[in-house]
C-alpha cells in the first residue's frame, strides 16, 4: 500500500501564488511519475502537471503554461506544484497521482495513474 497526501491547499486570493505539495511516506517517490489534476464542480477532471521519475521530463498544461512550476524535493520525499497569479477559474479540487509501472516520462492523461490521493481544495474567491 503507498500512502502519499496532497497538503497546501486553502484560500488564496487573485493574483497570489499558492504551493500544493503531495508527500509521501513508506517508499521513495522519486522513483515513480507523479500528476497533479484539478476538478472544479460540474467539470472534467483535467492534467495541470506531471514529473517523471529520477530526474526525467516535466510536462504542462496548456492552459496554464507560464503559471506552474513542477519539482521534486527527496529529502523531503515530496514533489511541489507552485500556481502562480491565481484566477477565480483555478478554484477547484486538486489531486496528485501516482503512476506504477515501466517509463522514465509522465503524462497528463488521468487514465494512466493508478494510484490517487484524496485531494485539497484550493478556494479563490472574487
């Protein structure tokens, strides 16, 4: 069983930069591609950002390309997604993601993840 949770996520207010964390406890999550999506109510659940395992590629977005930052910290054991000047339209449920299995990339795809965490809730209000 991996047991990893998304933290950092709260109010934040137009314009402001917000960091969501998804840690991760019992093994080393740098070995494994993480994801980070969002569902705001009554949308689709859609791909911000993933990192690939080691050191391997990032990839973003479209919509919010030039907003977002995507790191690892191993000492930690944790990868970092900064938002940066947030819009009302970010407002939603963000999850991370984990995918287990062969590959040294990561992908925005949902169905490629197997394992989720619960979530966090990132509020902007107007």
């Amino acid at each position: 069983q991996l047991t990893f949770w998304e933290s950092g996520g709260g109010l934040a207010q137009p314009g402001e930069s917000l960091k969501l964390n998804c840690v991760a406890f019992g093994f080393t999550l740098d070995d494994y591609a993480v994801g980070w999506f969002r569902q705001a109510p009554g949308k689709e659940r859609e791909g911000i950002s993933c990192i690939s395992p080691r050191g391997g590629p990032t990839r973003f977005g479209e919509f919010a390309k030039g907003r977002l930052s995507i790191s690892r910290n191993n000492a930690l054991n944790m990868v970092q997604l900064q938002i940066g000047n947030l819009k009302l339209e970010d407002a939603a449920e963000y999850y991370c993601a984990l995918h287990i299995g062969q590959g040294a990339y990561c992908d925005l795809a949902s169905s490629w993840y197997t394992h989720w965490g619960q979530g966090t809730q990132v509020t902007v209000p107007s």
